[in-house]
C-alpha cells in the first residue's frame, strides 16, 4: 500500500475513534442536564401544587404574618368579584368582577398569570376557588430561587416567551422563537447549550442553559492522549513521505508559486510621456470590467440579504400559523399571541425599533414605539390602518431611519395584512360562538348553552349536598297579544321580560330563553320557598309593562322534585301545563 494511503487510513481512523468518544462523553453530560432539570421541573410542580392547596384553604385573618418572603400580596373576594380583605397591592382594585382571573376560576377553579415585574423583582399572580365554593382566594408570589451550583443558569419562562433567572439577582431574558417553536430536546446556540422542559402548571417552562465550549474542554482533556498520539503519528508518516517523494513535487510548488502571483487582468500604466492610443483603449476596458464586477458584486450581495429576509418571513408566517392555532384551540388567547407574533417580528431586522397595535381593548407597545406614535407620525414612523371583518386596526412601526428601505417596509406590511385577516377569522368565529351561546334578541342564554350549564350546576349541588330551584315563565298567548299591538311591541315585552329577570338574578344564576315565549331561571343554592320570593319580585317588575300581559310558571327544586335536569324539567311542563288549566 501506497505511504499516502496508508497515512490517510490511520488518521481517518484515530480521528473516528477519538469522534466517537468524545460524543458519548457528550451524551452522558447531557444525560444528566437532563436528569437534574426534571428534578427542579417536578420541584416546580409540587410548588405550585401546594401553593394552589394552601389558597383552597385559605382564610385572610387580621394579621401581616399572612405575607410571607415569597407571598408578596394576598387578597379574598366573593363569587361577585368584591375584595373582602387583602394585604400588599391587591387591595387597590375594588372589583374584579369583569377581570380575567375572575371569569377563569369562576369557570375552571385556577387561575395563574404570565410573569410580571415590580420593582425589577419578578411576579406571578395565582388565584383558586376556596374549598367552601364561596370565595376566591388571590396572591402574588415571587418564583423560588435555586442555589447556584456548576456553570448553568435556569430560567423560568411563560407561554409568551418572557422568562426570569432563578438564581441570583433576577435578569429578564426574551425566548419568544424558543416557545413559539415548541423546542422540546437540547441544542446548541451562539456557544450555550439550551435544553427546555415544560412545567405543569401555567403554560410555564423551565429553560437551563450551560456554556458548550468549557464542556466540550473538559470532555477534551479526557481525550488529550489519542490526539498526542495522533500527531506523532502524523509527524512520523509526513516525514516518510517528504523524504519519498519531497523532491519530485518541488518544482511543482516553485510553480504555483509563480501562478499566484500573476495577475491575469490588471492596468498597464505608461511610464513617463508615452502615448499608446491600444493601451489607453485596453485600460478603460478594464476599468468597465472592474465597474460591471463591483456592480455585480453589489447585486448579488443585495440578492442574498433578500432571500435571507423572504426565508425569515416565511418561518415567521409558519409561527404565526402555529400561535393562531393555538388560539383556534384555545390553548392561548388572542392578546397573548399576538404579543408573541410582535416580539419575533422586533427580532425580524436590526433596522425595526419599535412596533405597535391597537384593536379593540388591546394594546401592544414594544420597543421605542409607545403611545404618542399612534396620535403623531413621525419621519421614520409608519402608520397602517387595516379593517378586519367588523373593527378597525392600527399599525405603526419604527425604523432606523438610516438603514431602512422600501423592501423592509412592504414585508412589514405583508405581515400586517396577514395578522389582521386572522384577526376578522377569530372575529368570525366569536361571532358563532355568541349566537350559539346567546339569544340574539334578549342576551339570555340559549337552550343548549343552559342545558349544559344546568347539567353541571345539579353535578355540583350532589357533590356539596346543595339545592338548586328552577323558575319557569310562559307568555300566556303572545300570538294575541302580537295581532293586537304588533310584532315590534311583542319583542319589546320579550326583552322586558328578559331584563326583569336579569335585575333580579345573581350572577351565579342561569337566565335562559327556553322557546318563543318560555323563560327559565336556575337559581344556585336556592330552595323553593326563597324562589317564590324572587318569583315575586320578579313578576312585580314585569307587571309595570305598558300593557296588560299575563305570565304563566311553575317552580321545580332539586332534590325535593327531580334529581337530574330530565326529571326537573318534565315537573316544570306538567305544572305550566296545570297552571294554564287552572
């Protein structure tokens, strides 16, 4: 065998095999980053397991010992939203009937927010229904700190991408593409090894990162004797082959030397007063050529960064669609995603430093863009005004004024166009949502949405050994009252009716427009001689109507009349159908 084929099997082979066990070295480190972060992943867990205990059980007493070094602030309000007691920050807000912690533990009994800051020191606000279904506890709590041990950093982070360090004094940090990308393994980005995990609580994850490079030293210093052993080997076959074959091939370096000093295609200057009219012909040939080659250069570079940026733009489109199909799902609502989509187009270009939105109640600020932007353009300000199916929009964007061009600013436009068609498709879908849920002309629910909602109001009354009394209402012969006064003065009564029933209902209550002319209230935790009282309250607000009408009803009690909404409901029809005979 030829010494330069030999020379190139043994070093291809030292180099597989020191390859290979630097790799498995590699996997092992990995093995156990991964181990130790599902340990402070399942720690994570059972935090907020026992936090969301703690607050089921929860009784605010009279006493600042209730505020602990991780509960920032504590608060108790009733099932309408009213604070009843509270320390710290939360005791500011009068109400939070109509915030979202409200309407979400009101319907799934947790609650816990997206990270927030005060003072620089992260927060997390988390809420639960107490074991007695009357109250709703709330705290801000700080996330627990780990102890510093090796040369990794962790961070918790929300579903929006905005995570906090864990360790040391908190440092904010943005892994919007990381969470919008649902990266679930380890990789390696700009020198730092990143591994993610999700916690079970909040859409949280936990995100370790450790510098790649120390490692991959320290893995190499196991490996030091095959690589010395690899270069003596080398050392020893190249000096065999110089001296075989060193002789033969110097010329041929001599060579290429002399070639790549020629220049194939360069000026000639004259020297002193010499004209040569061939010369000065062949030199502005030249200078074209060079020209045509800078040009080229030129055009190829702008080529590149293009394709670079439509490539950008077509994965931003792809993590759009994948945050707006988690919003289809209701895994994440509308403002959260559309925070995310605007944290990855401020990351799209260097020559973006600002981005805002306003629709609706939603309002997006980042970068330099803050309100003043949208009541006055500036120079390198632009402004777009879309419609989606039944809102407006607004758009404005902030650029370096030094580096941006029309290119950048049609793109951006592009994806203003694409979020707001998928703001008019949820739009859309709301809309569908509303009409099978209410009763267009009274706001009521309609009869499906209360037959779910009954079904799992007499689950609850038999687990908590409770009552609940419905309250029937039929509009005795509205087809005669509709001849004599009109279809407009009938619909008039119907939303009467319907706005009695809504003064006079907590907002426990169920409200429904069961038919044409029928109405149906379930009133949570009632027995039947306090619905007689509300019945009477609510048919003397009714009989203050312009015209005469008269209102046929029957009142059915759970336990007492039926056990499930089958049986409560044909006790109803039975005695509407009796009182209208009596």
């Amino acid at each position: 065998m030829k010494p330069k084929i030999t020379l190139l099997i043994v070093l291809t082979v030292f180099l597989l095999l020191g390859c290979a066990e630097t790799y498995l070295n590699y996997e092992d480190h990995i093995r156990a980053l991964n181990s130790y972060q599902s340990s402070i992943t399942k720690g994570l867990s059972i935090n907020f397991e026992n936090l969301f205990s703690t607050l089921s059980s929860f009784r605010l007493t009279p006493y600042s010992s209730s505020l602990t070094k991780r509960i920032k602030a504590i608060a108790l309000i009733d099932l309408r939203g009213n604070v009843i007691s509270s320390y710290g920050d939360l005791g500011s807000r009068a109400s939070y009937k109509y915030s979202d912690l409200y309407k979400f533990v009101s319907l799934k009994g947790k609650y816990i927010s997206l990270l927030s800051e005060k003072g620089g020191f992260p927060l997390i606000t988390i809420a639960s229904l107490t074991k007695d279904g009357n109250h709703i506890a709330i705290a801000k709590i700080s996330p627990f700190k780990l102890k510093e041990s090796g040369d990794f950093k962790a961070f918790l982070v929300d579903d929006t991408g905005l995570g906090v360090s864990l360790m040391g004094t908190p440092v904010w940090h943005n892994f919007s593409a990381l969470i919008a990308h649902k990266t679930l393994h380890p990789f390696v980005k700009n020198g730092i090894i990143v591994n993610v995990k999700k916690v079970n609580f909040g859409g949280y994850s936990l995100v370790l990162e450790k510098p790649f490079f120390p490692l991959l030293f320290s893995i190499l210093k196991i490996q030091l004797v095959y690589f010395f052993v690899l270069y003596a080997i080398s050392l020893t076959f190249y000096g065999l082959f110089h001296r075989i074959y060193g002789k033969k091939i110097n010329s041929l370096f001599e060579f290429s030397r002399f070639i790549r000093e020629l220049d194939n295609f360069k000026r000639y200057e004259l020297t002193g007063e010499e004209i040569n009219p061939t010369v000065e012909r062949y030199n502005m040939l030249v200078d074209k050529a060079e020209k045509r080659s800078r040009e080229y250069s030129n055009l190829v570079e702008e080529l590149s960064e293009m394709n670079s940026e439509l490539t950008e733009v077509s994965h931003l489109l792809v993590e759009f669609s994948m945050l707006f199909n988690d919003v289809r799902a209701k895994r994440k609502d509308l403002k959260n995603a559309l925070k995310i989509a605007f944290r990855r187009m401020l990351d799209f270009s260097r020559t973006i430093n600002g981005l805002g939105m306003k629709y609706r109640d939603i309002a997006i600020y980042l970068g330099t863009i803050n309100e003043f932007n949208f009541d006055r353009s500036l120079d390198s300000t632009m402004s777009v005004d879309l419609k989606t199916d039944s809102e407006k929009v607004k758009f404005v964007v902030k650029f370096d004024k030094f580096t941006m061009n029309d290119r950048l600013r049609e793109m951006i436009k592009m994806l203003f166009h694409y979020l707001t068609s998928f703001i008019s498709m949820h739009e859309l879908v709301e809309k569908s949502d509303l009409s099978k849920r209410y009763d267009s002309l009274t706001g009521l629910f309609t009869r499906q949405e209360f037959e779910e909602l009954a079904i799992r109001e007499i689950a609850r009354a038999k687990r908590e050994n409770d009552f609940i009394s419905l309250i029937m209402m039929d509009v005795k012969n509205l087809k005669g009252f509709n001849d004599k006064h009109g279809q407009l003065e009938g619909d008039t009564l119907l939303k009467f009716i319907a706005k009695a029933i809504t003064v006079n209902s907590r907002i426990t209550d169920i409200a429904c427009r069961f038919g044409e002319d029928e109405f149906i209230l379930c009133l949570v935790g009632m027995k039947k001689s306090d619905a007689e009282k509300k019945w009477t309250s609510i048919i003397s607000k009714i009989m203050t109507f312009k015209y005469d009408v008269e209102i046929k009803y029957a009142i059915a009690s759970y336990p007492s009349d039926g056990e499930n909404i089958e049986s409560l409901m044909a006790q109803l029809d039975k005695r509407i159908e009796e009182y209208g005979n009596s």
